[in-house]
C-alpha cells in the first residue's frame, strides 16, 4: 500500500466526522447568504446580501484593516519566529528544555494573552504605573493609548508574542532534520555566513515558515476575542463585526453577517493561493494539491 492511502486509512476515521461537519458547515453559511434563510422567510436566490456589502462602508473599513494586521502580524511573527530559531538553533540541539519553552506561550488561549497585555500596557496598567513612579510620566493616564487604539497596535503585539514561538517551533522541528550537513558543504566551497543564510539556510526553511505563516495569516484575519477586547467597536476587524451583525435582535442582519463570514473564508483561501504561488517562484516550495 502507498504511504498516502496508508496515512489517508488511518485518519479516515476522524475525517469521516470532521470532513461532513466542516463541508456542511461551508455550504449551509452558503444557502444562508444566498437567500435560503427560513427564519426571516428567505427562500429564494439572491446575491443582494454580497451587492450591498459592496456599498457598506463599515465592511470595506473593517476590510482594509484586518488584512493590514493580519499582514502586519503574520511578517512580524514569520520574522521573529526565524530569528528566535536561528538563534537558539544550536541550544536546542543540545537540549529540550528549548521546545519545550517555546510550547508554553504557544498553549496560552489568545484571550488569555489579551487579558494579561491589558495589565501590562494599559493606561492603568503596570508599565504606566511603574512609569508614573519613576517620574517619567505626570499620571498614569498620561501612557500612550496601546489598547483600543486605531492602529491596532495591542492587537498585533499579542499575535507578535504568541505567533512567533509558533513559527520558531515548526523552523526548529525542520531544521533539526536537515542538519548541518547542506551548510558544511556551502562553508567548504567557501560561502560566507551571509550566503550560507540566504541560499542554504532560508531555503531550507522555507517549508515550515511559509506553512506557518499560512496559519497565523488565516488564524488572524478570521479572529474575533482578541480584536473584540483589544480593537476599537468602529472601524473593527470583520470577525466582530460578523458576530456583532449575526447577534443582533433584528433576524435580517444575519444573512449579511453570514456573508461577511463566507467572504472571510473566500478571500482568506485566495490569498493562501497566491502567497504560495509567489512562494514557489521564489523559493522552489512545493504546493499543496488543493491548491
């Protein structure tokens, strides 16, 4: 038996249950947006819940700017996660302890981690207190508004700090396969440290980092508790203003919300398609079948 069909047999059973919930999931959220909708007496074909979200300014603000911090957080995580492998590459090779420190921020629940930065750097929190104390600032209010801001700068430093761990645990898992060996022979043939980084090291990463990236990029342009507890109520990220549409008292608001959320999931896999296009005409990475 071929390894695929073995390794398809053996997840057959979780993906009988998994693959029927999710499809049907999708294609329900479908008939919902495109009119079959029973509870407010929809049923018939419609598009006019994707033709006046075309007009609605607040989702094409709230467009912009969950893929700007989506974008954002995902480069700044992709990046630090590289440099916290590269960096402890050799110690986790000599020791555990390393991957097992790097899980630790990485099984911390996202809320958590909002709640915890809101101690940190809000401005009652601990940083502006300590601040205040020492006479940087005249009153603790007086701290730069990090939370609730319009740049979003909370809600990108929480995907930073738990993302990046992440990506330094997928870098780290491939590169202690790979070795030393690729870049042993780029040093005898007399490449520099810079080149061994750029055509040897990088490349050999690529896999892992642009997987993982992959993730963190659907995982935050979909997000709702941290953009909820850390974003502005408007202009706000589509995944609350998805819940906020499909929560209100009024029925006809849910198709729409409904919609938002099948677009989400639309745009979400189209730019999965094109980053890995791009990904490999620069580096050579294989894509997946279904894309």
């Amino acid at each position: 038996m071929r390894p695929s069909a073995s390794i398809a047999l053996a997840l057959s059973p979780v993906l009988l249950v998994i693959v029927p919930l999710f499809i049907g999931g999708l294609l329900l959220a479908a008939a919902g947006s495109l009119g079959f909708f029973p509870p407010t007496g929809e049923s018939a074909f419609t598009l006019r819940h994707y033709t006046a979200l075309a007009s609605d300014k607040e989702f094409g603000y709230s467009l912009l700017m969950s893929f700007g911090l989506a974008a954002v957080s995902t480069v700044l995580s992709a990046a630090g996660g590289l440099w916290l492998a590269l960096s402890l590459r050799e110690l986790a090779l000599r020791s555990r302890a390393v991957h097992t420190l790097l899980q630790i921020p990485i099984a911390i629940p996202h809320l958590a981690a909002a709640v915890a930065l809101i101690h940190f750097i809000s401005p009652s929190g601990l940083i502006a207190r300590i601040a205040f104390a020492a006479g940087v600032i005249d009153a603790p209010a007086g701290f730069p508004a990090l939370i609730n801001d319009r740049f979003g700068f909370g809600i990108v430093l929480v995907y930073v700090l738990k993302e990046s761990p992440f990506v330094a645990a997928m870098t780290l898992a491939l590169l202690a396969r790979t070795g030393h060996d690729y870049e042993a022979v780029a040093s005898t043939l007399g490449a520099t440290a810079g080149q061994r980084l750029r055509y040897v090291t990088l490349p050999l990463v690529a896999p892992a980092a642009i997987s993982a990236s992959l993730i963190v990029f659907a995982f935050t342009f979909g997000a709702f508790d941290v953009p909820f507890l850390l974003g502005r109520q408007y202009p706000a990220m589509l995944g609350v203003v998805a819940q906020q549409r499909y929560g209100s008292l009024d029925l006809a608001d849910r198709p729409a919300a409904i919609a938002i959320a099948v677009l989400m999931t639309a745009v979400t896999a189209l730019l999965a398609w094109m980053y890995l296009k791009a990904a490999h005409a620069a580096v050579g990475v294989e894509r997946p079948t279904l894309f």
